[in-house]
C-alpha cells in the first residue's frame, strides 16, 4: 500500500473517530437525563419497581457493528451452502430409526395392544408401548398431563400409540402397519360447547376438578359496568379465531445416542432445549447431569418446536435401551398431529367509546379449544386476556378466558402466543366504534395511546414506546390518508385498513421458579483473536446466533464474522431459558452485553495502561484499540490483554428487573419491554366472487434498536407473511375430529402468488433496558396483520369480518347480508 | 422419509418393450409421477410392477399432423408443451392450461398423458393411508362408504385435469396403441360417471399422443384454486365460442367434465350452472364453487366477446 | 426382498454406480446411500420443493422422482453449486439479503433458481421468477427477502459465478 493511501486511510480513521466520540457524549448525556427522567417517574409508583435489572444497555455502540447491515449473517453461509446439519441429516453407525403409530379415534379407551407380529419381523428391535414410559409430563409443571405414547387412553385422532424401532426408517414405517390394537370407543368432545358442559365425559378422567376447564382466568379492573353505563357509545361483537399452525418446513425429528459412562447425548430439533433437557431428565428417570442435549440446526419452529415431543423421548429411550444410536423423524403428516398451534378461540368483545374518540372501558370474554393436553395452555389462558390493555390508555377492563379440553390435537404457543385473536377483535371493533363516531379510526389509535414509560391498569410496565412514530410512518409510507378518502364502484373495490398491536419481549417468570438468570453466555477469546461465545439460546432461523455476534462484537470492537456462537449445547453452553415469548434478543442480548463488557474492561485496562491513558479514553472499533496517536490492533490487543490477565474468558447473565404488582395472580404475562407494530393493508375484494386480494402491506414495528437491519425486516416481513396465512388461507379444520387438512396441500400455506408486497419499516424508540435498546421483532408485528386486513375489507366493502380466514364464502355471504341491510335501510 | 411400497421397475426404451407388459396384472405406467408417487406413498396404489416411460424418446415429440394440427406426445411434459410455440400459437388456451398446473417445478416433470389419465381426486381420497383409516377408509380406496354422499352408492372423486376442459374445446382426439394395434378416441368420451372407474380404455392400452385438429377454435381456460401455485383446480373451465354461440367444459366438479352448448353465447353462463352439481369432494364449499361457475364462465365469456383481448387470446 | 436396480450416474460432476431398491426416491438415495444431506425432506410428497435437484439441468422434486431416473443422467444438488470455492451468485447474493432464516428450504429454493441464472440469454422477467419460486415454500421469509437477492442477480447483466463485488469463499470465517 502506498504511502498516500495511507495517509487516506489515517485521515478517514481519526475522522470517525471524532464522529464517533462526539456521537457517544451526544448520547450520554441523553440517556443520562432520560435515566434521571425516568426515576422521577418510577417513585411515582414505587409499589410496581422494586429494583433495577441485570441490564446495561446505557452503553452506546460506537463499534460501528449495531445497525450494519449488508452482509448477511454469520450462520448464514451454511445454510445457502446445504451444509447446515439439521437434525435428521444426522447419521450415526448402526443407527436404527423408530416410527409412531396413531390413534385413528379422537376419545377412545385401549383395550389391548398387540405387538407380537410387528416384533417378529426381522430388523425389527423393540417395540415401545406407553406404559413402558408412564411418567406424566407437561410444558408446565403445573399441568402434567402428558405421556410419550398413550397410556390407556387415546384423546385425539394422531395421538402417538405405539413405537417401533427397526434397523431402517421404511421397516420401522411398514411394522408399525403390523400392531393390532383393540379400542374401546368413547363418546368425543369436540365443540367449546361440549367441553363446557358439565355432563360430558372428562377428557383427562384423573383430574379431580374443573372437568374439561383446563383454566379460567378472570381479572377485572376499575370500574367496568359503571364505566361503560357512562360511555357515548358502546358495542358488543362476537368473533371467532380459527385454529391454525406453524408448518415449519422441517419436521420434527430427534437422535439419540449413549456415550460413555451411561450417558445419552439428545439432538432434537427444538425451540426450548433446556426446557425439554429437565421434562427428558423426568421422563427417562435419569439424572439431568447424565443427558447431554444438543439443538442442531433447527428449520423454524414458530413456537411449534416448544414442548417436548414423542420423538425425543422415544428416541432417548431407545437409544438407552439398546445400546445404540436412534432417530425418530416425523412425518410430515405428523407434524400436523404434533400440532401446538393456534387455539381456535371465540370471543365476546363489549367496548365502551366516548365522542371524542377516547377508550372507556373493555369487556371482554374468551374460549379457547385447546386439544387434548396442556402444552403452554395455562400461559395461553392469560395471554388471551392481559395484554389487552396495551398500547391504549384504559382504566377499566375486565377480561374472562376459558382454556378447554378437547378431543383435537393439542393446541400451543403459535408466533404471537394467545395475544393474536384478541388483538384481532379489539382492533377490529376499535375501528368499527370509530367509524360509527365519525372519528378516523388512525386518529383514535395515536390519540389513545400510552406514553413511554407508563404503567397500564393491570400493571404492566411500558418502558420505550415507539408506536406514534410507527402509526405516522405506516400513514405516511402507504398513502393511507389520501386513500382513506377514496372509495370505488363497480365489482373490483379497493380498501386500506390500519391496525396496531403490541407485544412482550420474554416473560418476567420462566415456568419453573427459580432466581437463577434467564440467560447466560460465556466468552472465551483465542490467541489468534477468534472469539468463541457459548449461549444456551436456540437459533431457529430467527438470527438470534448473528444477535449474539452482533453485541459481542460491538462491544469488543470487531466484526461478527470473527465471532464463532457455539449454541444450545448443555454440555458446553450456559442456560438459556429458549426460544418463546419473544425474549432472546432482549435478554440473551443483555446476557451477551453482560459478558462483552466484562471482556472489554480487561482489554480495553491492560492497552489504557500501555497507553498511558484512562480506559475511557480506549476506542474500540474496526479490529483496532487506540486514543489518540497511539493504536494496537486486535491480535496485540488480546496478546498484551491474556499477559497480563492470563487466559481471557468472561460470562454475563441476565435476570429480569424484579418488578412487583398491586395485583396478585398477575406472574403471567409482565415482560421487561413491550414492542409496539402499526400496520396497514391495501386490498382488493371482487363482489362477484368474494375473493379478496391483499395487495401490499405496510408494517412499521417498534423493535427499540436496529441490531442488524435485514434480520430484522426479514422477522418483520416473516410475521406479516403469517399473518396474511391466517388472515386468508390458513384453517385447521375438522370433520368429527377427523383434521382435514393434514398436509401442505390442503393446509394452504401462501405460496409467493398469495404473499403481498411487504413493507418493512423500522422504528427506534431505544429502550431503556434493551441491549443496545433493543426489543423482540420476531412476534408482535403479526399481531396487527389480520385486523389491517379486516379493516382493509371493510374499507372497501362495508362488511366487518368476525372471523378469519377471509374465505370468498364468508365474504360473499357478509356481501349479502350487506346489500340486505342497505335495501332495507332505503325503504 | 414416507417410503414407497415396494415393486419392480421396467423402463424400456422402446415402445414395444412398452406394449408388451401392459395389461397383465399388477402392471402400471408411470410418466411423471407426479400423482401416482404421492398417491403409492399414501397406499392408494401397490402396484407389483411399474412400467416407466420416461426413456422412450419418440413419447415425447410434439410434431404436426398433415392436416394442419399437431400431435402431441404423451410423454411432453406440461412445460414443453406450454413453451410450444406452435402450441401457443394455434392452441394458446392448451398453453395458458398447462401454465396453470401445480407449479413450474411439477410441469417440468408432469406429462400432458398423465394429466389427461390423471386420477379422479378426492378430500376424502387423497389422503395418507393412517388417515383414510380414522375415517374407516374411503369408498374410491378401501372403504365401504363414500363421505361425501354417504347415503349414495357412488364415488364422486372429482376429475381434476387442468388440460382437460381445453382440450375438449379443441376437439382433442386420444391416440391409443396396443399390442392389437392403434385407434382414436375423441377426449370426450374417456370419462367415466363414477369417480372410481377411471378412463373408459382398455387395460393393455397405451395412450400415446394427444392429437389436435387444425387451429382455428376460439377458446378460454380458467382455474379456480385457492393459492396461485400447487392447487390443483376446485372449478375448472373452458369456454369456446362458435359464431353466436358457444360451449362450455365445466371441471372438477365430479367425476366427468360437463359439457354444454347454447345458441347464444350470452346463455353460456346460466346453462354451465345449472349443468353444474359440485359435492363436497373439496375443503372449499360446494355452494360457493356452483356460484363461481356462472361468474367464471361468464367472465370468459366477456374476455371472449372483447374484440383487443380476443385478439390477444386467438 | 424389493427389487433392487443398478444405476450409474453424474452426480455433482462426479461419476456414480450405485445399487439401489427399485422403489428408492432420488432423495432417499442422495441422502441415505450418498450422504448428501443438503436436499430436505419438507413433505415429501412434492408439495414443497425443499428437495429440488438439478437433473440434466432442469429442476425436479426428488422426493417424488424415482432414484432409477437419475441413471444415465446428470444429478446437481446443493453440495454441487458453490463450485471451486466461489459461491453460485444467487447463493452469493441469498446470504447477503438474508433471504435465509431457518434455510430448511433454502437448498431447494437455489436449486430451482440457479437455471434462470446460469443461463445469460435468457431473459427473466419478474413473472417468470415468480412462477419459478412459486413452486418452493418458504414458511420464513414471506418471500421477500429471496425475491429481492434473485431480481438483483437477473438484473445485473453478469450473471458469472464470483461476481468481483460480493464473492466469497463459502467458510464462515471473517476477518476482524
């Protein structure tokens, strides 16, 4: 390199190093005074915070790393490659392979089961029936109601019965055709009202109480009644959600191997690994310290990869009682059984609306089928309710919700978690009474709205809110204004619809009590100035191995790609509570942070006293430490650093701030930071036939801080995209508890012809507590896609949609029903 | 990994290599694949014996006929025969057909053959062999009794070819050859009333191109399907028009397309409905697809009769 | 016993004789018999298109396509494109708009895409690309993403493999 080049390159450094150091006073100075802001509001309420968490997200970034983009990500490679390993791309010698057999009855007593045939066909090794594996199991402790295999009762159609493990795939496959098993049928539960009625047999017999009622939660605050007596207007609606499911692309699928000592390493495609490490450890009746469980690559989950599944613990099974290794991979048709999606939920919404456009009060009753077993089902129950009084100001709300039993495959946590078909109601009626007052429904959302740190009626804690910012930029980008105004004749009519929404990043209580950190990451850095950060978090495509990077690397002041993220390993990595409630970006972020700072101070201690500087004068960017004259780069760093230090390694966790409630029974649902999501749809809807086209989709979200832009929108545009699914396509649906949509083909996820154009927009609000002032992008922005897209119809077409998906029938008979009323209201 | 049942495979190169098999028992073609796969790994098929024609070259030619028309291999797969240029000029809603199956992915590898001899479909059917048990087996497959119409005798699987209805239009002939020889048989009279009993040929016969008049025939294919790929078609039709009048193939309704014709183009519409009887066979309502027929024949109709689209159509 | 076949084939350049169970699908035998794990099983099928391969060039569902097909002819998969280090530009370009999340899908999604690139005289609009990735489902992306990264290579004239700009060594490995 010549030497003016050089001289270039030394005047562009000491350029951005200015930029940077003037940016990093300029920020300083104002988080110190929105800290100082926002103590003075904290003793305002001094009963909801009772102390400050494990964060540090006061640091700036200066490393130039946090909102770089375009560059992909560091997994990012081995996945255009087709050198990611997925779990059943696994293979081990002598591996042998297990296959299920389900139930064909939805309710059903087992008389017997007869496994001899399938037992004698050769390269068959065992066969595995439930009370060879009796112990009751559950996503939450609380509600134990699961077993691997059926234990003398089958309580869906697809419910795991029997097990075959064989020495290939297509053996285990064909003898698991050979077990005759006898039943007795039992009547079914089917219907929310069935499960409701008292008379009907009890799905789950052993439980003392509560029949089909899994859970009821009812909360009530304020003063509702009196509060909607008093209203301008109120309205009462009726909605029903679909059940619908997450498709991940790869099914689920689980290897287990013994190693030494009498212990079994576990590789399970799953959201949760430590979760499922502590339900495998009860199930098998080994000690934890003895299963070691790896998540390799995973192909999405969605929130269907959060419980423990029969393949992981039949497949541990075996492998322990045969010596050797086993896989079990689920069919694709099984993973519509495996199920854990969306409760089918039917709603009553009563809502009170003053003239002026201001929320009253909210009523509000939900009932949610969900299956056979649990799952995250208790969760569910609360979700369905507290979250309701986010992102509008409201000081009386009341909310009911009924978590059922069913004889349909178990429902779960699907992206959005029991937040979705609420939101879809109060969005929906939200523009309904909007209209009704001759108010601009846009208008009413930002004039409804909470302020940054705010405290809602049922005690949730709002930190950063970027949602006025997000509602004028979705206006903006998406002609919304102008559009509103424009209305079509003839058959094709075009409408725009606006919805917003918000949603938790992690929930303040993991499922078992504990007050261990939620997170953890450990760094340790080579002579050759390669980092290697070991997390327990479950990158399921969402990027959360890049976000680890991302943090580690702004702090240390190099770029990602030098960052190698060893993840979800028990035997390597410290505990990270998974991959669910939007929580691994702000709190495995934090936990990274934690770490990286505590990395940083060495290095950054040792070159300060080379230097001869203080170590806040020590700038740490692009691979190079230095202030002012004086520069060490990366590899000296770590030389002159493990010198003196010895070996460089550093841990962060992190815990969530304990924030206390005036309201007892209320420890689901709280979540350190909510992200708030405005979005607006563009549709067509054809009266002749009812078809309804989305044509684009605006959707400004919240997410405190820009980590990396294209994993961000792509989270952004992969929300919407399901939303659109659910708003459009997407039904599981039942004959006699018979699924009619048991694969790709009939369950109809959109293809691109049925994706809109999406807009991704991204919105800073900097969270106070955020690593970096990050929050969740993964979740919330599909929470507003379906109601921007029922606004949207009825923009076009007059006709308010209680219940998705949109399907041409049920738009056509809205359409009629229409025309009706308009006929009678002109005579 | 959902296995295929287990068979032996003949994949001749020669067409008499082909002949000679066909009809004995246990015996099935295989051209794409397509449907039969997915259909053998869901135990709708066991064959002992699948005859592969995917090594016999001359299945697959498309050449003209003397008299001005084409004859199209069976073995030309949808997507040769839809970047046809002869086929997109003289038969262009042949063309706007094929693009319309599945996907891209599938027309490369699917044949207008087994399109044309494509099974009869089902909500019922067309399902995995587990599943077809919970229900206690389906009329068409195993079962005793047809879940769409339980009360009937009938299988009412529903005739799903997206090639079909146009190629009705056309006038299509089915060039069949057997060991006994080669005869014609006009398209329209390959289907059968009941969904199980499949194409009106017999066993050890072949059907080895498709055979087009001359060009000349004004006609429109459309598709109803719920996504914009994969589907397979809930309401197929193809509308001709004939001076005045014109006709109608209104498909995947039941077993066998239904045909109409009226004097007045402007009848079409109403005569394709009430010709029309859709059942269950599909997720999405019977009521709503009998709405569409009208709007969808209707709506060619308009295309048909709009002199700038005509053009662009003919 | 199933009848067993004996095919011999090309695949990813190299030579193969193999002896397979007649009723193999081409997927089971790239992933089972030859360890090519990178094509997916997603529905197995042919609803999907994860487990789209290259057979004498044209895409095609392995997962529905008898192993017996691939004899005489020439199998790419996913392992065969990233070709003496350098990446196939659309794989190039896929990673650096981040149109793969959990990437389950992605090796089918550049396999059906790749034909469009590799040929230079053709033309592709914006339907035919459409069309051609209306045949994969990607649950993660909504599409967006990966249309992105494909309209940028089909409009940049030069659709060589290492294009100067953004070509990369296919390891993980960067520099600080």
């Amino acid at each position: 390199m010549d030497r003016s080049d050089d001289l270039d390159r030394k005047a562009a450094m000491e350029k951005r190093v200015a930029e940077r150091l003037a940016a990093r006073a300029a920020k300083e100075a104002a988080q110190a005074q929105q800290a100082e802001e926002r103590t003075a509001a904290d003793v305002t309420d001094p009963s909801t915070y009772m102390g400050p968490a494990d964060t540090r997200s006061g640091q700036p970034a200066e490393g130039g790393v946090v909102g770089a983009g375009g560059r992909g990500k560091i997994d990012g490679l081995a996945k255009i490659t087709g050198r990611a390993i997925f779990a059943d791309d696994l293979k081990l010698p002598r591996m042998a392979h297990a296959k299920v057999l389900r139930s064909p009855h939805p309710h059903a007593r087992i008389v017997s089961i007869d496994t001899h045939e399938a037992l004698a066909m050769e390269g068959v090794l065992a066969v595995v029936v439930g009370t060879d594996l009796p112990t009751r199991h559950g996503a939450i402790p609380v509600v134990m109601d699961e077993t691997a295999l059926a234990l003398d009762k089958v309580r869906y159609i697809g419910e795991p019965v029997a097990c075959v493990c064989a020495t290939s795939e297509e053996l285990a496959w064909l003898a698991c055709q050979r077990i005759n098993v006898v039943y007795e049928l039992l009547p079914p539960v089917l219907t929310i009202e069935d499960a409701l009625d008292a008379d009907k047999p009890a799905i789950h017999e052993w439980r003392r109480k509560g029949g089909n009622v899994l859970r009821k939660v009812d909360q009530s605050y304020g003063d509702v009644d009196a509060a909607l007596a008093g209203s301008d207007l109120v309205l009462e609606e009726s909605y029903e959600y679909p059940a619908s499911t997450h498709v991940p692309l790869e099914a689920h699928c689980a290897v287990a191997a013994p190693s030494d000592e009498g212990r079994l390493t576990v590789w399970s495609s799953t959201q949760n690994p430590h979760y499922m490490h502590r339900t495998l450890t009860r199930v098998l009746g080994m000690e934890q310290a003895s299963i070691r469980l790896i998540k390799p690559d995973v192909g999405a989950g969605y929130g269907g990869k959060c419980d423990t599944f029969c393949s992981d613990i039949l497949s541990a099974h075996l492998a322990r009682l045969l010596g050797r290794p086993v896989k079990m991979a689920m069919e694709r048709e099984e993973v519509f059984y495996a199920h854990r999606g969306r409760h089918r939920t039917r709603m009553w919404l009563k809502m009170g609306m003053n003239k002026d456009g201001r929320i009253t009060a909210i009523d509000f009753k939900a009932w949610a089928d969900g299956g056979a077993y649990s799952s995250y089902g208790v969760v569910t129950s609360y979700y369905l309710g507290v979250f309701m009084p986010l992102p509008y100001r409201l000081d009386n709300y009341r909310f009911e919700s009924t978590r059922l039993y069913t004889n349909h495959p178990p429902a779960g946590p699907k992206r959005g978690h029991g937040a979705i078909q609420p939101r879809f109601a109060l969005e929906v009626h939200l523009d309904r009474m909007a209209r009704a007052l001759g108010l601009e429904p846009a208008d009413v959302r930002a004039n409804n709205l909470f302020p940054p740190d705010s405290i809602t009626v049922n005690g949730l804690r709002i930190t950063s809110m970027g949602l006025p910012d997000c509602l004028a930029q979705v206006r903006e980008a998406s002609g919304y204004d102008e559009k509103v105004g424009l209305q079509d004749s003839g058959p094709f009519k075009r409408g725009i619809g606006l919805a917003a929404s918000a949603y938790m990043c992690g929930a303040l209580h993991p499922i078992y009590q504990t007050d261990t950190p939620h997170s953890g990451i450990q760094l340790k850095i080579d002579r050759s100035g390669r980092v290697t950060a070991f997390t327990g978090t479950a990158d399921c495509g969402q990027g959360s191995n890049h976000m680890v990077a991302c943090v580690v690397a702004e702090r240390l002041g190099i770029q990602p790609e030098m960052i190698t993220v060893i993840e979800a390993d028990s035997d390597l990595c410290p505990v990270d509570l998974g991959s669910y409630s939007s929580r691994v970006t702000f709190m495995a972020g934090n936990a990274a942070l934690h770490a990286a700072e505590t990395m940083r101070s060495r290095l950054v201690t040792a070159v300060a006293d080379k230097f001869g500087v203080q170590p806040e004068d020590v700038l740490c960017c692009d691979g190079q430490y230095s202030a002012g004259d004086q520069a060490l780069k990366w590899t000296d760093v770590i030389e002159l650093a493990e010198s003196r230090f010895g070996t460089l390694g550093a841990t962060g966790s992190y815990r969530p701030p304990k924030i206390g409630s005036r309201f007892r029974r209320q420890s689901v649902g709280p979540s350190p930071a909510y992200s708030f999501t405005a979005q607006v749809a563009e549709v067509t809807v054809d009266e002749e036939t009812g078809i309804v086209t989305v044509h684009d989709i605006w959707a400004a979200h919240d997410l405190g801080r820009v980590l990396h832009p294209e994993i961000a929108m792509g989270q952004i545009e992969g929300c919407v995209y399901m939303g659109v699914g659910e708003a459009m396509l997407e039904e599981q649906r039942y004959r006699d508890g018979v699924m009619t949509t048991p694969s790709i083909l009939e369950y109809r996820i959109p293809t691109v012809y049925d994706t809109p154009e999406i807009h991704a927009i991204l919105v800073e609000s900097h969270d106070p507590e955020g690593p970096f002032g990050a929050k969740e992008c993964g979740e919330g922005p599909q929470l507003s896609t379906v109601p921007a897209i029922a606004n949207a119809i009825f923009h076009a077409s007059g006709i308010w949609l209680t219940h998705p998906p949109f399907t041409p029938e049920k738009v056509l008979r809205a359409l009629r029903q229409r025309d009706l009323q308009r006929a009678r209201e002109a005579t | 990994m959902l296995p295929l049942p287990s068979f032996s495979l003949l994949a001749p190169d020669r067409l008499d290599d082909v002949l000679a098999p066909l009809g004995q028992p246990g015996v099935r073609l295989l051209a794409g694949g397509t449907d039969l796969l997915p259909s053998m790994k869901h135990r709708l098929f066991k064959p002992a014996t699948l005859l592969s024609l995917s090594r016999v070259p001359e299945l697959a030619r498309i050449e003209p006929t003397e008299d001005g028309g084409l004859r199209i291999g069976a073995m030309a797969t949808l997507l040769g025969v839809r970047q046809d240029a002869r086929v997109r000029a003289g038969w262009p809603a042949l063309a706007s057909a094929c693009a319309t199956v599945a996907t891209r992915t599938i027309q490369a590898m699917g044949t207008l053959g087994g399109n044309v001899m494509l099974d009869t479909r089902c909500l019922y059917y067309n399902q995995p062999a587990g599943w077809r048990a919970s229900i206690g087996g389906c009329l068409k497959a195993e079962g005793s009794v047809c879940h769409v119409a339980p009360r009937g005798t009938g299988c009412y699987a529903a005739q799903s070819s997206d090639t079909v209805p146009s190629l009705m239009l056309y006038e299509a002939e089915l060039e069949l050859l057997s060991r006994r020889g080669s005869r014609r048989l006009a398209l329209s009279e390959l289907f059968s009333a009941d969904g199980r009993d499949g194409p009106r040929i017999e066993r050890d016969e072949l059907l080895r191109a498709v055979i087009l008049p001359p060009p000349g025939a004004v006609v429109l294919h459309r598709k109803v399907r719920p996504r914009g790929a994969i589907d397979y078609g809930m309401l197929l039709v193809a509308v001709r028009r004939q001076g005045d009048g014109g006709s109608a193939v209104i498909s995947a309704l039941g077993p066998a397309p239904v045909s109409v014709r009226v004097e007045q183009l402007g009848d079409l519409a109403q005569a394709a409905w009430k010709a029309s009887n859709p059942l269950s066979t599909h997720s999405w309502s019977s009521t709503w697809r009998k709405h569409m027929v009208r709007i969808e024949v209707a709506r060619a109709v308009a295309e048909l009769t709009t002199p700038r689209l005509a053009i662009a159509h003919g | 016993m199933p009848d067993e076949i004996v095919l011999k084939t090309t695949i990813n350049g190299e030579s193969a004789r193999l002896l397979v169970p007649a009723n193999r699908s081409l997927l089971d035998m790239l992933r089972e018999d030859l360890g090519l794990t990178g094509s997916k099983h997603g529905c197995d099928v042919g609803d999907c298109g994860a487990c789209t391969v290259l057979l004498d060039g044209q895409p095609r569902l392995s997962c529905i396509t008898l192993a017996a097909e691939a004899d005489g002819r020439a199998v790419r998969t996913i392992e065969g494109m990233a070709e003496g280090g350098l990446l196939h530009p659309i794989q190039e370009a896929l990673h650096r708009h981040v149109g793969a999340q959990c990437g389950y899908c992605t090796p089918g999604i550049v396999m059906a895409l790749a034909p469009l690139v590799d040929d230079p005289d053709q033309a592709v609009d914006d339907e035919t690309l459409r069309e051609v990735l209306g045949a994969n489902i990607c649950r993660c992306t909504g599409y967006t993403r990966i249309l992105s990264a494909a309209r940028e290579v089909l409009a940049g004239g030069d659709r060589q493999r290492g294009r100067a700009a953004g070509a990369r060594e296919p390891s993980d490995g960067g520099t600080a």
